[in-house]
C-alpha cells in the first residue's frame, strides 16, 4: 500500500511539476505578444496537453498512434485553429454579436489556446517517445526565458515594458523583479532536468547547467553586459518623444530627460538642388513662437501673425501666405522630407515657402514625406547691416504684438547695456544691436541640460539674470525678450539645425533628435525673418553625435525611391517567403488535391455506366469495393479476396457472390459467360447493406473523404 | 498371367483429348458430384477431420500421396480404411483376374525387421502347377495405409517409395503394375524418433502433401464418443463410388479447370522468394510446382469452382511445401517464412483481377 502510494507519487509529482513549468514557459513567451485573456489561454492550453500526453501518449488506443502522425495531427490542429481564429476575428457577426473586443478577445484566446496545445502536444509526446525531445523541451523552456528577458540589455532597466512599468508604477526596484525572473527560470530548468529520471545523467546535466551560469557570470563580469543591438530592422533605436517638443505645454520642461536616444533618427532630407549654408548649420524651421501670452511666449492665435508658416498638413500643396524678400540674395532649393516620427506641422529648410505633398515610398518606415521649396538665404552679414525693422503692410498693432514681452525691466536694462558700447557707426543700426546681444550670450552663457530655471515663473529671465546655464530655449528666449525691449521685432523659431558636415558630401541629411532646436529671429525690411542664433562657447553637455552616415544613406535611397534601395531590401528578404503565400500555396495545394480526389472517385464510381458489359466484373466491383473502403472495410496487404469478402460479409453479405462471380470471370476460362450479371443490382443492394450495416458517422465520413478508393485493393 | 508385364515404365497418356464446353461443363458437374459424395461418405464415418478428409481426396484425386504426421490412436487407420472402403471396383469392368487381387485398402504396419518383399509380394512355388506364382503383397490394394513408416530400414522404405513413384512394384526383375488409382497414407510419429530411419529430402519429395494434424475439438471428440458404436456396426459407408468414377474424375478436373496464367505467375514468384529467403538452406523443386497443380485444380472443383483461385493456394502450399523446404540451421519458423514469402505474391495476384 505504501509503496502504491509511492509510486503513484512518483509518477503524478513530476508530471504535474513539469506541466507547470511548461505552461510558465508559454506564458512568459506570451506576456510580451497577447493580451491577458491570451495569455491564460496560453497557460491554460499547455497545461492541458501536458497532462493529456502524460497520462495517455502510453496508454492503450494511443500507444498505437506513431509518433510522426501525432505531429502532423498537432501540425492539423495548428491550421485548423488558425482558420478558426480567422473566422471569429474576421467575422462581422460576432463581432456585431457581442463587441469588437469580446471578439478580439476571444480571438486572441483561441488563437494562443491551440498554438499552445499543439506546441506542446509535440514537445511533450517527443519527450515522451524519442531520445532528443527531452533535450528539445528543456531548449524550448530555456529559450522562452531567454527571449522574455533579453530585452533588458545594457542595463535598459526599464525593459522588457511589461515587467518595468509593472515594477515602477509600484515603486519597486525592476531589477528584484528580473532577478527573480532569472531564478524562476534557473529553478524551473533545474526541476526539468531533475523530473528527467535517468540517474546517470543527472550528475552531468547539473554540471553543465552549473558551468553555464558560472561561465556567463564571469563574461559579465570581465566584459560587461553586451551593448543592445538594433531593435528593428533598420536600427532605429529612437522613440518618437524626440522631434515633437512642441506639444509640450511649457518647452522649457523638455530637455530634462533627453540625453538618452539623442541619436534617435526623426527625418531624412533630400537635397534635390545643391546649397551651403553661409553659417554652417542647416537650419529647418517647423514652427515659431511669437505671441506673448501673459506668462511667455507662444504660438500665435492670431490669423494675421507668422503668415510664413506653413501650420498644417494637406494631401496636396500649400504656399506660405507671406513670402520672404530680397529673392535675389536667396536660392530656391527643393528638398524632399521623410519624417520617421511624428510632427504637428511640417518643417522645412529656411525659409520654406511651398509644401508639396509626396508619395510614400515606404509606409513602414516613414510617417509621412513630403517636397519643401525653399528660399534659403546666401547673404552675408554686410547685407543685413543698415537695414530696417518690419515689414511694410504690418500694421502698428501687429508690429507691436512682435514686441511684446514681460514686463520685467531687466531685460532692457541688460540690453541697453550691451549696445551702448557700440562703435558709433553701428550704434542706430538693428543688426549691429541684435548680434551685440548674441555676442553677450555667446561669451557668458554655458550650454547644459540640466538647470534650475524649469520651474520659474519665467525661466528666461532666471537664466539670463541668473548662472547663465541652460539650453536653447533659454538663450533664444533670452536673446528674444532683450530684441524686443530696444525694439526689435523678434520671435524664436523652431525646427532643426543640423551641422552641414553631417552631409559627408551626400545629398542626404539625417535629422535627429540632438538637432532639435530653437532659435531667434529678427525681421528685417524687404529680408524675412534671419536667424541670430547664440552659440554658446562653453558647454557642459557633450552634443556630439555619430552622423550615422549608412543610415543616413540608406534612408535617402529609401526616400528617394532607388533602385539601390530596392535591392537593399530584397537582399534583405531574399530566401525568406512571405508566411502568407506560403500559406495560401498550402491551401491551395490542399483544395487542388480535395477537388483530384473527388473527381477520381466519381470517375470510379460511374465509369461501370460508361463502359461496355465486358468490363463490368472489373469496373462495377471496384467500385463495390470503393463503397466499402469508404466505410473502412478494406482488404489487408496480402489477403485474398475470397478471404476478404467473408470478412466484408459483416457488413455486406452480397460480396461473397460478387466476389465469387468476379473471380470466376478474371481467372476462370475467359469464355465470357458471366457478362449476364447484374452488376447493377449487385451495387445496389451492396450500398443498401453498406447503409444498414455502418454508423451513419462512418458513412459521412467517407463522404468527406475524397481519397477513400486509396485504400481499395 | 495375372499381371501385365512392361518392359520399361512409360506410363501411357490418361486423358482423351476431347473437349467442348458444354460437354466439360457437365462432366466437371459429375466429378464434383463424385467428389461430394466421395467426402460425404469418408465424412460420415470420420468425425472432426474434414480439413484432413479433404486433403486425402484432394491427393487421392490428384494423383499424390499423403504423409500424417500424428500420434496413436488419432483415427488415421479409420481415415484410411474409410477412404478405402468408399471406392469399390466395378465388377462387370473388372473382367480381367488381375483386378481381384486388387482390394479396396491395406494396412502396413512398418517396423524394423520387415522385407521388401513383405510389402511387395513374393513368387511362391506351386506344387500343383509346378510353377512360381507371385503372390501379391499389401501393395495392390486402391488405398495404402503405411503406419509408422519411419520405423522401418530404408531397404524397405525405398521400396515403398519405389510403388509410389512409379506405381509399379520390381520382384526378381519382373515389373509389376499397381494399380492406377494406387494411393498411400503415411504416418510418422513426429515425437518418438528412437529407433526411427528419418526420411530424406528427397524420399519427402515423393508425398504430395505433409499433414500435421491436432487433436479434434471438443464437440467432435464427444461425437465420437456418442456414435462409436453405430459406426462401428456399420459394415459398408451407405454412399460409394467406383473406381472408374473417380478415374474419370481425375480426367474431367484435369481438363476442365482453369488455371489462370496469373495463377502460376503466384506459385513461380512463391518459389523464388522462398529461394532467395535467407532463413531458407534449400528451396522447393519445380517438380513440386508442377505436382500441385493438380492438387490445386482439385481443390478447386472440391469447392465447386472451375477456375483455380488465391484460395486453393491458401489452403494447399503450406502442406506441399512444408517438407520440402530445407531450413536454414536454428531456423524453426517455416510456417511463417511461407507465410512471409507468400504475401508479395498473392497480393499481386489480388491486384491482378482489378486490372
């Protein structure tokens, strides 16, 4: 009794364990592709395979079953439910039936049921019966453990998602949490190879296990973790909070968290006409703020401020209302703009002046693209000296709305300072003012991301009368008021500006999420907006970036449409079939050899009718033969048909006559005296009996079977 | 002179060569009714051994011999005399003397010191005549039971098997003709082999059939038991058939059953499958080829069928070829080495009747 016990231990012990720690493992595989109602499917199919193989792979019915037909009924299944998930997923009567999501829901449920069940029916039943599955169990537990975990790379604490917003948004430490992680998994394989109940290699596999963990301890820590590679397939590392500062509700708060992705590719332009900026930085312009709203400065409300901007975008084309001046001392260039993350309006090389709307090459990967024409200045500074301020059909109220700021006096009393030490020749003229102030903050400002202004009533002013440290916002802010308080019209655009060396003599340019910037811009008579950017001489921050040229490259064949590009990707695709296609050849073939099939048996049944009476003993009792292997009375390999038909009798008594009769007629004396038998008749009390004697199951199902007559020997 | 004298052994051609169909047809309905009534009237007085009566007359018919292999008391001397007894020579045909000293069944109780001549016959000198007059031994009788045949020397044995290949018996260089329808049931005890002369190969060669037989089930057992006594008191089977009958018999089967050619192409394959089978030392002869097909024919009408079919082949190969076939060493399993080097051909002779 105790021993019964026992054993009976020994045997449910470790199934169920091992059922676990499969089910665990579809479930971690899960977590990261599925929904919750997935992933208990998940966890719910396996377990019920796991314990289904184990309790009857070995009994008797299925004992009998090969190996390799319970792979391919699993490899069945697998279709069969992929069908099935179709059909409530793609269904609108479901869907309108219960909802949307129950549908997806349930969709999903169904989908990682079967997926599991038929998984693990394979994983489990090899183990059970083959000498490798057991090997291959324990790789496919390793390896859903590794893949869960191998987002977290490079100390990326907060990867994979699932495991760190769970852990943050509770205040634990996401580290305990993927250690944990680990462990589980560690034990878990532990426990697999200890359920393995072969004593001799036990010892074995707990020291290869040992020296695994051991040796992948010591890479750690002589090397370091690994650096994480490219997450997709162009390696774009970037999330799409760079780029976009502007939604922010205050742009001073931005910045704070940057210093990671700063590579983060955003866009990709291509120069379509050739251009060199004088100040070595190409500068895009996206939007400006120029309207004081009480606290700081703004995007414009007003329909008649900033009308250069183009603020949104349209299928088609769309010119700026207002068009810059002095065309003759600007260069009209056309680029083509691919954006890889989201913008609210359009940018575009200073000064843009027509969007035009293009077709996407590659919806995957660019959000959306469009051509820019733009008339970027080839000034120099000599031309801007003795200019005036303002543009001519500004009206007073306007021209006043761009010189707003706080009230704050400090800021003409700093700006008054710095141009009252100009030389008398330029003391009266904008510019020489404007770019005194920008010398100012080129010589005493300090480039950081990190500062104390964020939070102030007004930051700018805080920087500006404070340590000076901030970023671009701050000196272009800054540099904004201090214009406006001696008079002149200023705003502080924003957009890109991207180091003209980062082109490397291509006509690509990739923008990043470093180039993100802001800058100030003054309003000259019969000019445009120019910028007058502070750059400040010390910088605490290291901004300097990998060009990423091959990416930069790449993008602009993909933008450009090239051939190049084309082949870049078919090299990439090449020897990989589509999964769809592959699945529709399969469907194919199947329906192909479903409609091969019936159309045989029909002709086997109806070719008696066709031919001529000498033919009937042959054709009319094959197809005798053919109604009963539908209904599984077949002749074994080797068993003679008389044989045969007393076993058949059981189901048709009428074929021992027939087989008599068509034997008399194939090996007796061919003097052709049995052409007299009612073939016919015969058929038809055959198939009567064949109806009298079988399941109505089993009748259908030689219906459905269209290679029945296989089987007729 | 009572018996023929021939001066070598050419054994005239049996059948005439006249046939119609219709006419075949309703002389093949004839022998089949020989047979029936044949195996109806050994059947009667044998109980529970229609597997082996059928057999016997398949042999009988078919112009072979049998070889028992069973143990004491298991009804082979019944069989036999049944067998015997069921076939009476017709006495207006039968004008010539010789036919006299034909008698329906003998029994030969073989052992070790018996003589040639005690099976054959011997010349005794006649006082009265002042001539030697042969005097016919157990031999000359329709039906031959050879009990034990085993046990006896191989001067004899081959004497025996002499008659049984020739149907002739050679007594002081005089040749005497067996009678036609001259037919032996052998037996061997297959346990007791003390004392025992094994018959070689070739000697086995000489029986159309080897049958081992089991003991009778229960029902027949207990039949036997029940009418022993009626069977007994039964002096003749109530259902006879001459000689002549089953002579003719023999003739109309021979030429009225059809042996498809698909039929031999299975026996042919059969044999060289068994010849180039590993766990075989030595395959069979085509001679046994060629005596089983009568064998098959018989069988064949014995079912009522005219044509020759995968059935016959099923119930007779196996006791054609069982003592035959020479096993490799250690090889004991001939039943299934049949069974296995029957199988491809037969289910090609299967397939062949749909084509």
């Amino acid at each position: 009794m105790k021993e019964n016990t026992a054993t009976v231990q020994a045997h449910y012990l470790p199934s169920a364990l091992r059922a676990l720690i499969i089910a665990s493992a579809f479930w971690a595989l899960s977590l990261s592709l599925t929904i919750l109602s997935g992933s208990v499917a998940a966890i719910a199919g396996s377990l019920i395979a796991c314990l289904a193989v184990d309790r009857w792979a070995n009994a008797e019915p299925i004992k009998q079953v090969r190996t390799s037909t319970i792979v391919a009924a699993a490899a069945a299944l697998l279709l069969l439910n992929y069908a099935a998930v179709g059909l409530v997923t793609r269904s609108d009567i479901l869907a309108s039936m219960l909802s949307p999501i129950v549908a997806f829901e349930l969709g999903e449920a169904l989908n990682w049921f079967g997926l599991c069940l038929a998984a693990t029916t394979v994983l489990r039943s090899l183990a059970q019966r083959t000498s490798f599955g057991g090997v291959l169990e324990i790789l496919f537990v390793a390896t859903a453990f590794v893949v869960t975990l191998s987002a977290h790379r490079n100390g990326m604490i907060h990867r994979p998602f699932f495991i760190g917003d769970y852990a943050l948004i509770r205040g634990i430490d996401p580290a305990t949490i993927l250690m944990a992680f680990g462990c589980l998994a560690v034990i878990a394989l532990s426990a697999l190879l200890m359920a393995e109940n072969n004593q001799r290699r036990l010892p074995y596999h707990f020291a290869i296990l040992g020296l695994l963990c051991f040796s992948l301890a010591g890479f750690v820590r002589f090397f370091g973790l690994p650096t994480p590679g490219m997450t997709d397939d162009l390696g774009l590392t970037g999330q799409e909070i760079a780029g976009n500062s502007q939604q922010k509700e205050n742009p001073f708060r931005d910045g704070e968290n940057t210093a990671e992705d700063k590579e983060a590719p955003v866009a990709v332009v291509v120069f379509r006409d050739d251009y060199e900026p004088l100040n070595g930085s190409y500068y895009f312009r996206e939007s400006a703020y120029s309207q004081f709203n009480g606290v700081m400065l703004d995007y414009t409300s007003r329909g008649d401020m900033d009308r250069d901007l183009i603020e949104s975008f349209t299928n088609t084309e769309l010119t700026a209302e207002v068009l810059p001046q002095a065309m003759d001392q600007r260069k009209t260039v056309r680029t083509t703009v691919g954006m890889l993350v989201p913008h609210r309006n359009p940018f575009g090389l200073v000064s843009p002046a027509t969007y035009i709307n293009a077709a996407n090459p590659n919806n995957l990967r660019f959000k959306r693209t469009y051509d820019t024409l733009s008339y970027a200045p080839t000034y120099d500074f000599e031309y801007m000296l003795g200019r005036e301020l303002g543009r001519d059909d500004w009206s007073d109220e306007l021209r006043n709305k761009y010189l707003e700021l706080p009230s704050d006096p400090r800021y003409r009393e700093l700006a008054e300072s710095l141009i009252a030490n100009l030389r008398p020749v330029y003391a009266d003229d904008p510019f020489a003012k404007a770019w005194a102030i920008k010398t100012y903050l080129d010589e005493n400002g300090i480039y950081s991301l990190k500062n104390d202004h964020a939070y102030e009533t007004d930051p700018a002013a805080s920087f500006l009368f404070g340590d000076l440290t901030g970023y671009c916002m701050h000196f272009s802010f800054a540099a904004t008021y201090m214009f406006r308080s001696i008079g002149i019209p200023a705003r502080v655009g924003i957009g890109y500006s991207v180091p003209a060396s980062n082109r490397a003599g291509g006509s690509a340019l990739l923008v990043q999420a470093v180039h993100g910037h802001a800058w100030p811009e003054i309003y000259f008579k019969d000019i445009g907006w120019v910028i007058v950017d502070p750059a400040p001489q010390q910088t605490l921050v290291d901004m300097s970036t990998d060009p990423q040229n091959e990416l930069q490259q790449l993008l602009g064949d993909m933008l450009r449409d090239d051939a190049s590009f084309a082949d870049f990707m078919e090299q990439q695709q090449s020897g990989l079939i589509d999964l769809q296609t592959l699945l529709n050849i399969v469907y194919g073939l199947l329906v192909a050899a479903m409609v091969l099939g019936y159309s045989i048996r029909s002709y086997r049944y109806f070719a008696p009718s066709v031919y001529g009476p000498e033919q009937q003993y042959r054709l009319a009792y094959r197809a005798a033969l053919d109604q009963l292997a539908g209904v599984g009375v077949i002749r074994h390999y080797g068993e003679s048909r008389e044989r045969f038909a007393a076993r058949a009798a059981a189901t048709s008594p009428t074929i021992e006559p027939a087989t008599a009769t068509h034997l008399a007629r194939s090996l007796g004396a061919s003097d052709g005296d049995s052409t007299t038998t009612d073939w016919k008749t015969i058929r038809r009390a055959i198939a009567k009996e064949i109806g009298q004697n079988t399941p109505r199951w089993r009748r259908a199902l030689a219906f459905c079977n269209p290679y029945s007559w296989l089987f007729t020997r | 002179m009572s018996t023929e004298i021939l001066a070598d052994s050419a054994i005239e051609p049996k059948a005439e060569q006249i046939s119609q169909a219709p006419e075949s047809d309703q002389d093949l309905a004839q022998s089949i009714d020989v047979l029936k009534r044949l195996s109806n009237s050994v059947k009667s007085r044998v109980l529970g051994r229609d597997d082996v009566i059928e057999l016997a007359i398949i042999a009988l018919i078919a112009d072979g011999h049998v070889l028992l292999e069973d143990f004491p008391g298991s009804g082979k001397t019944t069989l036999a005399k049944a067998l015997g007894e069921a076939i009476v020579s017709e006495d207006d045909a039968a004008e010539e003397s010789a036919d006299k000293e034909i008698v329906p069944f003998r029994r030969i109780q073989f052992t070790p010191d018996l003589l040639p001549s005690d099976v054959t016959g011997v010349p005794v000198f006649d006082t009265n005549t002042n001539a030697f007059h042969f005097r016919h031994g157990p031999l000359f009788a329709h039906v031959v039971l050879a009990d034990e045949i085993n046990r006896t020397s191989p001067k004899v044995q081959s004497a025996m098997l002499e008659a049984m290949g020739e149907k002739q018996v050679t007594v002081d260089n005089v040749t005497y003709r067996l009678d036609d329808l001259f037919f032996v049931i052998a037996t061997q005890n297959p346990l007791d082999l003390v004392g025992t002369y094994p018959l070689p190969t070739p000697q086995l060669d000489r029986f159309l059939f080897k049958i081992t037989m089991d003991h009778i089930d229960r029902d027949a057992e207990l039949g036997v038991l029940d009418t022993y006594r009626e069977r007994r008191d039964k002096t003749l089977a109530p259902v006879t058939v001459t000689r002549n009958e089953v002579l003719e018999a023999r003739r109309n089967i021979e030429q009225a059953v059809n042996i498809h050619p698909a039929i031999k192409e299975c026996l042919v394959d059969i044999s060289r499958n068994l010849r180039t089978d590993d766990r075989v030392l030595q395959g069979n002869s085509t001679r046994s080829m060629v005596l089983m097909l009568p064998a098959l024919q018989v069988a064949a009408a014995l079912k009522g069928r005219s044509f020759v079919s995968a059935d016959d082949i099923e119930l007779l190969l196996p006791r054609v070829l069982g003592h035959r076939v020479e096993m490799a060493p250690g090889v004991t399993e001939i039943d299934r080495v049949l069974r296995d080097c029957m199988r491809p051909p037969m289910e090609q002779l299967a397939r062949s009747t749909l084509d």
